[in-house]
C-alpha cells in the first residue's frame, strides 16, 4: 500500500503544479511544487501555509478475492494567512482558489493512474510500473475554520488500490 | 559597529562561560536534491551536519510538566559563535541558519527548535534566545 500512496501523492503533485505552476515552497534551498505528505518530512513546529499537507488516516483491507483492495483516506489540509501586501483581506480568495486547484486536479479525468513502484527510484532514475491501478472517489470538503487570522479547510479522499502479491 | 555593542556581546560571551558555558550541536540537513522524488517520499534522507554552538547556557522553561506534553527548554546562545556560523556557512541571516536547522543535539539528545530570537545593543544582537522541545517520548 506505500506504493499507492507514494503514486497518489506523485499523481496530485503533478496535477496541482500544472494547474498553478507559481504555487511553490523552497525546501532546503530547493524550489519544489507546494504539496506535500507531513509524514515525509522532518517534524517542525510550523505548519507550511499556501500548500496542500497530505496526511493517511484510515486504512481498510477487503481481503476477499485474490488481490486485495486497499482503502485508504487521505487527509489533505490547507491553510492561509492572506497575503500580507494585502493586509490578510484576501484570506478567503486565496483559501477558495485553493479550493479550486485541488477540486479540479482531483476531478480531472481519468480517475486512475498506473500504481508505481519508487523503491528503486532516484534522481535521474524512473520509478517501475506495477500491473494494478490507483484509482480514488471525488473529495469532501470540510468546513473552513478560523485561528486568529488564518483560515484553513481539510479534504478528504478515498483512495483504492489492489495489492499485488509479493507487494508490501 | 558600535563599541557598546561589541562589549555587550564580549559581556554576554562572558556570562555565558560563568554559567556553565556549555557547548552543544545545531544539526542542520543538507541541502535537498533537486528533482529527485525520493526525499519527498521518505526514501532517501537528507546528510546532518552538526555545527557546535558554545557557549551556551540553558534552563528548563516549562517548570511543571503537563501529561503527554513534552518539556520545554530556554537556551541562550552566544552572538558571537552565531555570526561566525552564518558568515562561513553564507547562510542570509540566523534566523535562516535556525529555521533551516532540524534541531539541537544536547548531550546525546535531540531538541526540536521552536522558536528563535535575539536581544540587541545598538541594532547588533548579543545573544540568541532558543526555545527548544524535548522528544515526545520524554513526556510524561
């Protein structure tokens, strides 16, 4: 089920990066697209704004036909101050274009994407093509709350993928 | 730069070393790769520098320790040791040398940097203040 998970991420990274190219991080002197999985990365004790922060939560295993489906809930959260140019008044224009960016790359078609494995993966080296797909429901959209001036939503998505033999 | 300034922070350096003058390391990551998925998947993990910091001294400044809350540390750093690091390690400023750093290695313990600030003489800072979290594991 890590490589569903590693293949879901890459998918809606690539996704995400496409529809708003200029939504970026800088990560240890690296530019990288803003979306990334909490459990990857080293702990801090603040919380990435303007990004999208991938967390799994609940996992289920329906071990009833030969490959077993995985389903797993991912928890995708946001967060925004507004920009400060603007005095933060733009808080919920930047919250409901997030909104937008992660409805539309979770909606684009198809709805599946070849699962891959990235153990063998690196810089310069592809990942390898497994013979089962990764494919997810529509997210829900959470109430957005607010702390003090930021403003934050979670979204979740079901994710399911068949777990080939041998697969850990 | 102004002489006050300077003295200030000779001063500081010296109260430091009478209080204990501790040395401990800022573990800072290298530099990530550019284009390579794996660190973003947690396969591939990033070198660790220590740099030492001394002296320093420290105190614990969550005094009652709340259930599943880890502890808290106060530790002031030398201004002096932390502009040596920023200027050979062309890091902009200490608080990009703090905020990059993944933590701060204290007799054989990690701990989590949570936030990092400085008081001044004459707009030249003469000692950083650290506020510093234990591993959750420590927590009671």
């Amino acid at each position: 089920m890590q490589n569903a998970k590693d293949t879901f991420y890459t998918m809606l990274q690539g996704r995400l990066a496409i529809l708003n190219p200029s939504r970026t991080r800088v990560l240890r002197g690296v530019v990288r697209p803003a979306t990334l999985v909490d459990e990857n990365e080293l702990p801090t004790a603040w919380i990435p704004l303007d990004a999208f922060r991938l967390q799994w939560t609940r996992l289920q295993v329906t071990s009833a036909s030969p490959l077993p489906l995985v389903e797993m809930e991912c928890s995708i959260q946001y967060a925004t101050d507004g920009s400060s140019g603007n005095g933060g008044m733009d808080r919920g224009r930047l919250l409901a274009a997030m909104d937008a960016e992660l409805a539309t790359a979770l909606a684009a078609e198809p709805h599946t994407v070849a699962k891959m494995n990235y153990a063998t993966a690196g810089a310069g080296v592809a990942p390898t093509a497994m013979g089962t797909n990764v494919f997810w429901a529509d997210p829900v959209f959470g109430a957005a709350s607010t702390v003090g001036e930021r403003m934050e939503r979670t979204a979740t998505v079901q994710v399911f993928a068949n777990q080939e033999a041998g697969e850990l | 730069m102004s002489d006050l300034s300077v003295a200030a922070a000779r001063t500081a350096d010296v109260l430091l070393r009478a209080l204990g003058g501790r040395t401990v390391m800022l573990r800072t990551p290298a530099s990530a790769v550019p284009a390579d998925v794996t660190e973003q998947l947690g396969i591939a993990t990033p070198l660790f520098q220590d740099l030492p910091l001394a002296p320093v001294a420290y105190r614990k400044a969550r005094a009652t320790v709340t259930e599943g809350k880890a502890a808290k540390w106060e530790m002031l750093v030398s201004a002096t040791t932390v502009e040596g690091l920023v200027g050979s390690l062309a890091y902009a400023s200490a608080s990009v040398l703090f905020a990059a750093a993944y933590g701060v290695l204290c007799g054989g313990e990690l701990l989590e940097i949570v936030s990092a600030t400085q008081e001044q003489v004459f707009g030249r800072p003469y000692v950083y203040r650290l506020i510093l979290r234990a591993p959750l594991a420590q927590g009671v």
